[in-house]
C-alpha cells in the first residue's frame, strides 16, 4: 500500500540557518510525490513535486527537496529559513491517478 | 493564475439545517475534489470528479452530497450533519490524466461549524 511518514511531528529552527523537513515513502512502482505548505487557517499550497529525473528538485520559494531511492526518502529543505517559511508542512504521495495521501505534517517553526 | 475560489469562507449550521459549499476554478481544469481537514491533521479525500464525473467516493456518509454542474464548478450539499462533521472543507482541482502527475491546487477553505 502507498503511504508516506513524516516522522516529526515539529521542527524549531533559527532564522537563517538551513532546515530540513523529513519525509520517508511507501510505495509499489515509481512514486510521485509532492510537498505542500499550509498557513494557519489557509489552504494548501503547492511548493513541489518529484515525478522523474534529477534527484534534486526545486521549488517555490527557495525551497528544494532531495529524492533519495535507496533510503525511499524525499525530504524538504531550505539553505536558509525565514521567519515567514513558520507553516504546517505536507509530504504527499500519489495513490491510484487522482488521489494524493497526506503524511500526518510537520509544523515548522523558524525564530528569529 | 492558479485561483481555486472557495464559499463561504465560514458557516455555521444547525444539525437540521440544508447547507451548500461552493468551489469554483477558472483553471480549465477537468478534475475537481473536496477534502475533509480535522485540526492539526492531514486533509482526508472526500470526492473526486472527473470530467463532472464522480470517480471516487470515499465511502463517504450520504449527509454530504456533491455536485459538479460543469466543469468551472463543484458543490457539496450539507444536510443533518453532526457536530463531529465540524472541520476545514479544501476543495482542490487538477488536470485531469497524465498519470497522477497533475498538480493538484487547493482553495483557502469553508471553515464549517456544526452546532
């Protein structure tokens, strides 16, 4: 069964230093997999996705994410966090061809 | 643009009470969802339409009920919900096919309150 895990549940930062935001993925063939951002009381949104090719993906707002095979990860991260990335963050995986399946998010707290 | 409009932003309704949430893009986008988010939680499909189609149900109870009049707009009908229904509504939309690569785009939420 397609799944994914973010194993914590928060991440503290300083402000200006780089972040990480872990995901690990369970899935049978190639996995499509998506990270999304949401402020408080906000939709999601869209920050990037892994369908094939370079390991490395960029996406919005600086943030970039490292798909990693052989440990079945694909985690978030950002050279140098801003007070403003403080958000819920999401990693997805596609499950059948319209349906995405949400890790349980991580809550991303940057201070100044 | 990716603008998926969402309303009402909030709604209060009684357990007998009829209730409407409306979503609308203008993406051209051929596949429409609703989502359930409980707090600090991770949303939870609902429903997927696909070309004004419903194409996933998620053994969804029958007071929700949607609707997909064409393809710019998605409904979800409210009828004698529960209090444990009170939660985030997304609705979200996406091109339709090319094997699950599609980017699905959210609206901001109704943020719904069942007394």
């Amino acid at each position: 069964a397609q799944s994914v895990a973010q194993p914590e549940d928060q991440v503290n930062v300083a402000e200006g230093n780089p972040l990480t935001v872990k995901c690990t993925y369970s899935v049978s063939g190639n996995p499509y997999l998506f990270w999304y951002v949401q402020y408080p009381n906000r939709g999601l949104q869209f920050l990037l996705k892994y369908i094939t090719g370079d390991n490395l993906v960029k996406g919005s707002y600086g943030f970039e994410a490292e798909f990693n095979k052989s440990q079945t990860s694909f985690h978030l991260k950002k050279p140098s966090a801003l007070v403003s990335d403080s958000a819920l963050y999401f990693c997805a995986v596609r499950f059948l061809y319209d349906k995405l399946i949400f890790g349980t998010g991580t809550r991303l707290q940057v201070f100044p | 643009d990716t603008e998926v409009t969402q309303t009402p932003k909030h709604l209060v309704m009684g357990m007998t009470n009829k209730k409407s949430l409306k979503c609308e893009q203008h993406m051209g986008h051929r596949a429409m969802y609703w989502y359930k988010q409980k707090a600090k939680k991770p949303p939870e499909l609902m429903f997927v339409y696909s070309y004004e189609k419903l194409s996933i149900n998620e053994s969804v109870p029958s007071r929700f009920s949607p609707e997909c009049p064409n393809s710019s707009l998605l409904n979800l009908h409210l009828h004698a919900l529960q209090p444990e229904d009170s939660a985030l509504y997304l609705c979200a939309s996406s091109q339709s096919g090319q094997g699950g690569k599609n980017i699905q785009y959210f609206g901001a939420g109704t943020r719904l309150s069942v007394l």
